[in-house]
C-alpha cells in the first residue's frame, strides 16, 4: 500500500474541502462528484477484500490489538473491529475517513477499490460504482429527467420517473447505469397507466448533494438548475439538461396566431406570498442566451388549490422563427416527434415574413405604418397588406383594432379607406 506521509496527507485533504466546498456552491465548473463529497453520515462502502485485508493488518501491526484499533477509531459499545474487518453489511464512511487519516491512504486509492456503495439503512446499492461519479451528458440527462417527470421522494429518498414515452424511460435507466454504475431498479405503473422506474435511495442522495430537493412533482420558486451546470464550460452537458427538459416539459404550439416552444412550470405558492419568477425558468432562460437564443418568462393561468394555496403555471416562450431555428439547430428535442413538428412550425414562415407575437403585434404594425409613410405609401389595406405579406382580411382586423384603441384615424377616400397614425 502506498502511504502518503503527514504533510502530504494534509495538504491533499486541505485542497480536497477547498476544490469541493468552491464547486458546489458557488459557480461550479467542478467535473466530477468524489465519494467525500456526499454526507458522511448516510453512505457505507464496500472495500475489495484484499484491500480491506490489507489495511487491517497495518491497523495492527501499528496498534498491536484489535480492542486498541477500536479504541484508535473511536468505536462506540457494540461495535467491532473485527466485525468490520469482515464487512458484511460494509464500512460506515465516517470510519473509512478515519482509517485513511491513520494510515495516510490517499482518496484515489479509496474510490478506486470501492465495490459497493449504499445508505446507512438501505439494502439497495450500487454495485462497481464508477467513483468519481463525473459530470457528462448523461448526468445532465438525468438531473433533467428529474427536475421533469420525474422526482425525489420525500421521506425515502427513492429517485422516480414516469414517462408515457418508453424510449424516454430507456434512456433515462440507461443513463443513471451508465452516470453511477450496475444499480437494481423497479418498474411500476401509475394508475393512469403511465410506466414508471424506481432507483434506489442512494442515488437520490447523490442527486441531493449537487442541489435537487425531494418533494413534490411541482417546481418550487427557489429551486433552480444546479450551478455545477450552469458553470459548465462544456456546451453537450447544457444541451443534454435542456433537451431532457423540454423532451418532458415542452410543447410546440403550431397556430397562425401562436407560433412558438414553450416550456411550462406550475409553482405552489402560500396564497399571501410574493409571486416571485421561478428559478428553474430564470436559469433556462440565462442557457438559451450562451445559443443566442432570445426568449421571455409569462404566467397565463391560476389555479386555487385549497384555501391557503394556489398554484400559477409559468412558462418560458421562443418566438419568432430566427430563434426558433437556433433551437432547432443548436438545442433541439430527444423525442423526434417534437422535433418533428417544430420543423413543421419553421416551415409554416413565409421567407421574409416576420412574425408579431399576439402580445406585441400593435407595436409592430404601427412601426409598419410609420415605415410607410416615410416612404409616402399611402396607408390603405391593399398597400399594408403587400408591405407586411399578409393577406387584406388580417390587415383589415389589425386596422380595426388599432382604430378602437385610438391609434389611428381613417378617412374614406373612392371606394377605399386611407389610414393615418395619429400622434
């Protein structure tokens, strides 16, 4: 066994707490999660049982005798060092740190002989964990999954999805394999159908420590993108967390009067609290701009949910077809049916013809208007029709509107009607 020596020792565990304490939380670019990174007092390991032997033989060969090893390590009434040496329901991490701190023996070589990683209370694990668990494209697959359709639960801690979309089920148990290791999971069905997996209470405790909350499935006003990705450097990683997302919690609306990707939250508020932007939308929103990807935050519907709670279903909008195209071609959905009828949307744009969200549309047409009339075009159905490439009906109902507003003025001239802007 290589033993580290008392001043090296110190200072790997003294850059170690640094590295850790800046990553999670502050503005992470951290690329991997260290087994000392999750809450000491919940995980047990599992050690190769050469290595397990071997560091037990240098307990005693320092210490003489099993009752001063235990005496050494601190072991309350009950507890055994020959039962751990044994390990059969595995090392507590507290001790293991313990025994590392004895014997100089470097994070690395810990990690690298884990065979078993699970909770205090748990008899699920993950077997052969892929210690340090690192930050890629399928993690981020997952923590999108679970900020989605997904959840932690409250009291137990178990990770869970449903998805109507077996591929996105698939994928999704791929990933968590894939991002930890081998990992037993179980699949149910919720009463509506909806096929469901279930990972065990390790995993969720993982997901804990970069800064997802149990609970229920609705956002909650606080709880955002954890920062390890929003300070990523590696775009995949975004682009992963994204697509999960909106694969999950995205709609494409194909309408001539709304044209746009839109991602929802429903957020649970006290019904006397602030209605504060959820943070989840405020940090998609700060990712669609490192793609130049322009977009706003809304809220269109309220429900009461009791006498003390109500809940607003926000949302997150794309519009106009050049950032549409950018989603599409930077971003995109995983579910191809998605992707699929957003194509359909960019198809739907005449080449050159903008397009006015409904909310903004009077804003536009009068900037048309006074484009016009510097030209000294006069301002008539047929002549703003062929100006803004839509057809006279719809110009016709814009004009109307405008005129019930009081923005413009018209007067007949012949057999048409001449416009004006008034100022």
């Amino acid at each position: 066994m290589n033993l580290l020596d008392e001043k090296q020792w110190k200072r790997r565990v003294s850059k170690a707490i640094k590295i850790t304490k800046n990553n999670i939380f502050g503005d992470s670019k951290m690329a991997e999660i260290s087994l000392f990174d999750l809450p000491k007092e919940q995980v047990r390991i599992k050690l190769k049982p050469e290595f397990r032997e071997k560091i037990f033989f240098e307990l005693k060969k320092k210490y003489g005798s099993f009752g001063k090893i235990s005496k050494a390590l601190g072991l309350k009434r009950g507890e055994s060092t020959r039962r751990y040496r044994v390990e059969r329901s595995g090392l507590p991490l507290p001790l293991v740190l313990k025994i590392a701190r004895i014997l100089k023996i470097s994070e690395k070589q810990i990690q690298k002989n884990t065979i078993e990683l699970k909770t205090m209370k748990s008899k699920e694990s993950i077997k052969n964990p892929k210690l340090p668990f690192r930050i890629t494209p399928e993690f981020a697959l997952v923590v999108g999954a679970v900020l989605g359709d997904g959840g932690i639960e409250k009291n137990k801690c178990r990770i869970w999805y449903f998805n109507r979309e077996k591929e996105q089920i698939e994928s999704f148990t791929k990933a968590v394999q894939s991002c930890f290791g081998e990992v037993n999971f179980a699949r149910h069905h919720s009463l509506s159908g909806a096929p469901c997996v279930i990972f065990p209470k390790i995993i969720g405790v993982i997901l804990k420590t970069i800064g997802l909350e149990d609970g229920n499935k609705n956002y909650k006003p606080y709880q955002g993108i954890p920062k390890i990705f929003l300070g990523s450097t590696d775009k995949k990683i975004k682009i992963a967390l994204l697509q999960r997302l909106y694969d999950d919690d995205g709609t494409v609306f194909n309408h001539h009067n709304s044209r746009c990707v839109s991602f929802t939250a429903p957020i649970t508020y006290p019904k006397e609290q602030t209605r504060q932007e959820p943070q989840i939308l405020i940090d998609i929103k700060k990712i669609l701009e490192e793609f130049e990807i322009k977009s706003k935050i809304c809220n269109y519907k309220k429900n009461a949910k009791n006498a003390e709670e109500i809940t607003i279903n926000w949302e997150i909008r794309i519009t106009g077809k050049e950032n549409q195209q950018k989603f599409y071609e930077k971003i995109g959905f995983g579910l191809q049916r998605k992707q699929e009828k957003l194509k359909q949307v960019l198809d739907r744009y005449v080449e050159g013809l903008e397009f006015y969200p409904r909310n903004e549309a009077t804003i536009h047409y009068l900037q048309k208007l006074k484009e016009l009339r510097l030209k000294n075009i006069e301002l008539n159905a047929e002549n703003i029709s062929n100006f803004c490439k839509r057809n006279q009906r719809h110009i016709r109902e814009i004009l109307t509107s405008l005129l019930k507003k009081g923005l413009i003025s018209r007067e007949k001239t012949g057999n048409k009607f001449a416009y004006s802007i008034k100022n």
